[in-house]
C-alpha cells in the first residue's frame, strides 16, 4: 500500500510539472522576430520561469515593431539606466508605483504639467529646477500643496 501511494504522488508530482511546462510558451511558437530578438536564450528557454518568458516575449515583439530611430533611443534609455546606481534605479521604481497608484485623473494632470515643462525653453526649466533646488523642503510643500489645490481652468466646449 505504502509503496502505491508513493507511485501515485510521484504521478501527480510529475502530472503538474508537466502542467507548468505547458503553461509557458514554447521556443517555436514564437515568431521569427521574437526569435531572432531572443536568440541567444533559446537554449535556456524551457528552464525559464512562465512569467518571465511572458515579459520577454512581449518585449521580443515590441523590439521587433519599432523603428530603428525607436532601437536607437531604447537602447540609450537602457544605457542610462544600467548606469544608475542599485538605490537610485530603486527609488524610480518606488516613485513608479506611487504614479501606478494615483487616480486617473492624478496622472492626467501630472503628465499635463510635465508636457507643458518640456515645451519650454532649455533655459526656462533651468531657472525652474534652481528655484526649486533652493526652497526649503517646507518651501517645497507648500508649494505642492498650492499646485494640487489650485482650481483647474474650464477647457472650452465644456
């Protein structure tokens, strides 16, 4: 008996890593352009966890659509980053999920400002980003407190 019960979990045990496998996606069901992009894992593919080659497929596709411009400045992007330090590249992924967490109408309103300081003038956001660097962290909130509380203007048509 003891010996059949064994059998039978090293079924199941073997039943569900055969299930987990079957989960991920498989090196030939990737396009061409994903494989091309993803080529040097394709050894190691099948041992990747199933989330992981979901990310990498789906970058894989995204690298293969963009334009060699796009490549261009991914990769400068990428060089930047890789250049930050561990707590520095930490803090942006703190502050990124603080964004991911914000109503929607927070982010419209903060991607709204941030397009607006990228139309000025190279030497306008500097005399902004001095002002800023010289308040006072007391200076600093209040000023956030100013901007998050000021009334919106009525858009026209509305």
């Amino acid at each position: 008996m003891r010996v059949r019960s064994i059998v039978t979990l090293l079924v199941l045990f073997l039943a569900n890593v055969a299930f987990a496998q079957d989960d991920g996606i498989r090196w030939e069901e990737l396009s061409d352009g994903q494989r091309q992009v993803l080529g040097q894992l394709e050894d190691d593919w099948g041992t990747l966890p199933v989330e992981r080659q979901l990310r990498l497929s789906k970058g894989a596709e995204r690298w293969a659509d963009m334009s060699a411009e796009e490549r261009t400045q991914s990769r400068d992007r990428f060089d930047s980053w890789r250049e930050l330090s561990d707590d520095r590249r930490q803090q942006i992924r703190e502050r990124a999920q603080l964004f991911r967490d914000l109503p929607p109408e927070e982010k419209k309103r903060i991607r709204e400002n941030y397009r607006k300081y990228r139309s000025m003038n190279r030497e306008r956001r500097q005399l902004l980003r001095d002002r800023y660097r010289r308040m006072t962290p007391e200076q600093r909130q209040h000023l956030r407190d100013r901007l998050r509380d000021r009334p919106r203007p009525r858009q026209k048509g509305k």
